[in-house]
C-alpha cells in the first residue's frame, strides 16, 4: 500500500489511528499493540499476501535467536564459542534470505556470462522491504550479541520490525531506540502536538512526492528511455531531472514516514537532512539516508576495523563499506559502480584531510553536487551502456542543442503569446517549463530549510501550519485525482 494512494490516505491511516486509541482506552495496552501489529501486517500484504510468510518467518527466526543470545549473556564468558555461532547462524539466515531473493538471478547471469552456460533464471519477484527488515534484524542480533539491548515480548518485537511507516523504505530503525517508545505509556495517549506536527510533515511529504517527484519522473524517464540521442541540453535536463525526482521522492518518502510515525506518537531517526547542501562527500552521506549510512559505519566499516588500521587497510574498509552499499540497493552492475564511485570519493577526502588540506565551502559544496548528480546517472540507468550513453550526451558529444533553449525574448517582453509559448512547451524534454522547473527546486533544495525541522521546531503547532499541511494536501489530491500512484523510488530496494 503506497502512502501517496487514496486508500491509505483516506481509509487505511484514519481508521488505524482511531483504532489505536480507542483501543487503548477500551482494553489492555496489548489489545492496541496487537492492533497495530495486526494492521502493520494488512499494510505489508496488501500487495502480495503471500510474502507475509516470509516476513513472519524472518521475525520469528530472529526472535528466537534474539532470546537465545540474551539468555547465553551468562555463559558467554565461559562459552563465547556458543555465543558467536548463535550470532553467527542469524546473520547468515538474513543474508541468505536477502541473497536468495535479490542476487540469485545477478549472480546467475554473471556466471553464465563468464563460463558461457546457460544456467536458467529464477525469476523471483523481490519481496517488498525486504532488505531494509533484513539489515534492521542484523542490527538487533548484533546488539544483543554485544548486550546492548534488553528483552521485549514477541508482540512488540514485531512491532519493532513491522511498524508501518517505516516498514517498505526506511528508516533503518535501532531496537534501542523503538522499543522504549512502544512500552511507553505516555505514548498511549493521544498528544494534539504530535497530531498536528505528524499532519504537518506528512502533507509536506505529500506535496513533494505527488506534485514535485512525479512531475520530475516523467522528464527523466522520457529522457532516459531515448538516451542514445540525448544532445547537450537534453541530456542535462534529464539528469538534472532524476537528481532531483530521487532527492524529492526520498525526501517526501521520509516526511510521510516521520509525520505517520507521531500520529502514534512515536518519533523516528531522522533519516534526511538536506544533503545537497552538503559541501564534501563525507557530508553528503552525513546527510542522505543518514540511517543506511549509520548502519554501513556500525556494522561494517567499524566492525572491519574503521579507521583504526593503517592507511592502506582504512582505504580498503571505506571501499569495501560503500561497494557493499551499492550492491544494498540493487543487484546490477550500475549499483556496483555507484558504490564504487562514492568509495573512490570518500578515500580522495580522507587523502585530502590527511594532507591537511583545505577547500572554500562554495567550492566544497559545487563539487560534491556535481559529482552527487554525474553518480547518480549510474545509480538511475537500466544498464552500464545506457549510463555511458547520457554521460556522452552530458559531455555534448552528441550535439549542444541550445539554438531553442531558452525563450531570450522572455527577458525583455512577458506578453500574451510569449506566456502561452512557455505554457505550451512546459511538458518537452529540454522545454521552457522542464528548465523552470528544474531551476525553482534546485533553488529549493539549495537553501530552504529542512521540513523536519519546520515541523519538529518544538513551538506548537501555530495556524500557518495548518494553512501549509491544508494547501500541500490539496495539490496533491487534485494532482493525483484519476492517475495511479506511482510508487516511491526507495520502494524497489
């Protein structure tokens, strides 16, 4: 079920809400969890019920391996071995499980391609979330492991992992950090705050996705679609276009997850905190999917040693964290690459801070946007060679295409015709309109402030807040009024 769908807007979020805290009045506080639980589990079904085996499989597996690891927390002084092979056995259900489903068929396809076989394709439809409760699960089994979380009944361990704004696409939430929220009884009461801040973000969220991302999404897509002919001009306005269709579909993704979450009165990690206004790479992933990056650095980079070792080994750990961090989001060459780019960069900085080096912010900022955006030309492409292909067409290898760019006569006479010439041309690869667009939320992103932090400034909720949610929610239902839903780009990881 898509945020951004009528039914879930409409239907599904109002009468879970009401559900809840009349609940929570009526009966015992376990009556309103299981509530939760149970309409946790309808969300995630209602594309494919059948994957809801598989999901529940996952919870009860890492449960019970969970439960095992807390309950050898006594012997593990005396038998660590016991210990680290419990630790041992979850991880590599979760990564079998990831790896079955998502890199079975990748790794198949290489092999015949390498030895010539022809080993058939499974053809396994990637279970939704999948990789966001795997990496969440492996989080908790490590903690406990490391005896950093505390015991839980099953019911709110499958809240933890199910809880359904943050269950498709993130964040990546620590058991730590969830659980105390969920057994809270301050938090089974309704908080009027909460519901006008969670209301707040979730129609900002709203906005950017169904009238921003989408908007973007069809320039980029086009341009894509043809991107062996893409001139200078097109090939720009294409990228330009993905680059920021991904940071405001993210963006509204993570809005909507934030301000779902406090309806409930629950607060997640901030997962996005305007990261093209990063001014290096190191900042950059300060800032993006700040709950992956967090992960990456805890379990794997510092596991391998982090920064620790010696120069050689550290270079090493921060490319092998961020190689694995492409291949995190997609079984396919182009992800590889991406990964292997950002690696490349974050060992270039290490080198430059090493050198003691320094670097003006307007110059640090224009860099790491440029190499964000030609990055993710790779991370957007269906294959290597359509990558190449927008990159040469970026380059002007195939023609500028500036002779009917820009509507010069705009900038000395805004009358009638030349207005309607705009108009007409808004919806072309490359057009008048697409070049707007580009430029009012590039601005945007650049220098607006951050929405979580409009809607969590911890002030109140004061009437332009209300005006805003009001507004951003009208746009986008009247947008959306007899189109489908797309779905969130982080959906298809």
């Amino acid at each position: 079920m898509l945020f951004n769908s009528t039914v879930y807007i409409f239907a599904f979020l109002p009468v879970v809400f009401v559900g809840y805290f009349l609940l929570q009045r009526l009966a015992p506080p376990l009556v309103a969890k299981l509530w939760l639980v149970g309409a946790s589990l309808y969300f995630y079904g209602y594309w494919n019920p059948k994957y809801l085996l598989l999901i529940l499989a996952s919870i009860a597996v890492n449960y019970a391996i969970g439960r095992a690891l807390h309950r050898t927390r006594l012997l593990a002084a005396e038998q660590p071995h016991t210990h680290r092979a419990l630790l041992t056995v979850g991880v590599l259900f979760n990564l079998g499980l990831l790896g079955w489903f998502k890199y079975a068929d990748f790794l198949i396809g290489n092999v015949n391609l390498v030895l010539g076989s022809e080993v058939p394709l499974l053809h396994l439809v990637l279970p939704l979330a999948i990789s966001f409760f795997t990496f969440q699960q492996i989080a908790y089994l490590v903690d406990c492991y490391r005896y950093d979380t505390q015991e839980y009944d099953f019911v709110s361990y499958c809240l933890f992992v199910c809880f359904f704004p943050q269950l498709i696409a993130g964040p990546i939430v620590h058991h730590r950090e969830m659980m105390p929220q969920f057994v809270s009884r301050a938090n089974t009461r309704i908080h009027w705050h909460n519901i006008g801040s969670g209301v707040l973000i979730f129609c900002i969220g709203l906005f950017k996705k169904v009238v921003i991302a989408d908007t973007f999404a069809l320039w980029a897509n086009q341009g894509y679609a043809n991107a062996g002919n893409l001139d200078l001009l097109e090939a720009w306005a294409t990228s330009l276009s993905y680059t920021f269709q991904l940071y405001y579909d993210f963006s509204g993704y993570t809005d909507m997850a934030i301000g779902a979450a406090l309806l409930f009165n629950i607060r997640l990690p901030l997962n996005f905190n305007s990261p093209y206004k990063a001014t290096s790479i190191q900042d950059f992933w300060r800032r993006w999917h700040m709950t992956l990056s967090r992960w990456l650095r805890d379990y794997v980079y510092i596991a391998l040693g982090g920064n620790r070792v010696m120069s050689v080994r550290l270079y090493f750990n921060l490319m092998a964290t961020f190689i694995l961090g492409g291949l995190w989001h997609g079984a396919g060459w182009t992800f590889v690459l991406w990964g292997t780019l950002h690696g490349v960069a974050l060992c270039l900085h290490r080198l430059w801070q090493q050198l003691g080096l320094r670097m003006p912010a307007l110059a640090g900022w224009l860099l790491t946007f440029i190499f964000v955006h030609i990055t993710w030309v790779f991370f957007r492409a269906e294959d290597v060679p359509t990558a190449l292909a927008v990159l040469r067409g970026m380059a002007g290898l195939n023609g500028p295409g500036l002779a009917e760019a820009l509507p010069w006569q705009a900038l000395v006479a805004l009358d009638a015709d030349t207005l309607w010439a705009l108009y007409d041309d808004w919806g072309s690869l490359g057009g008048h309109g697409n070049l707007m667009f580009i430029a009012l939320f590039a601005l945007l992103a650049f220098t607006a402030h951050n929405s979580n932090a409009i809607a969590l400034d911890g002030r109140g909720f004061r009437l332009w807040h209300a005006v805003l949610a009001a507004s951003a929610l009208f746009a986008a239902i009247v947008l959306s009024i007899g189109s489908n839903a797309p779905e969130f780009l982080y959906f298809n990881f």
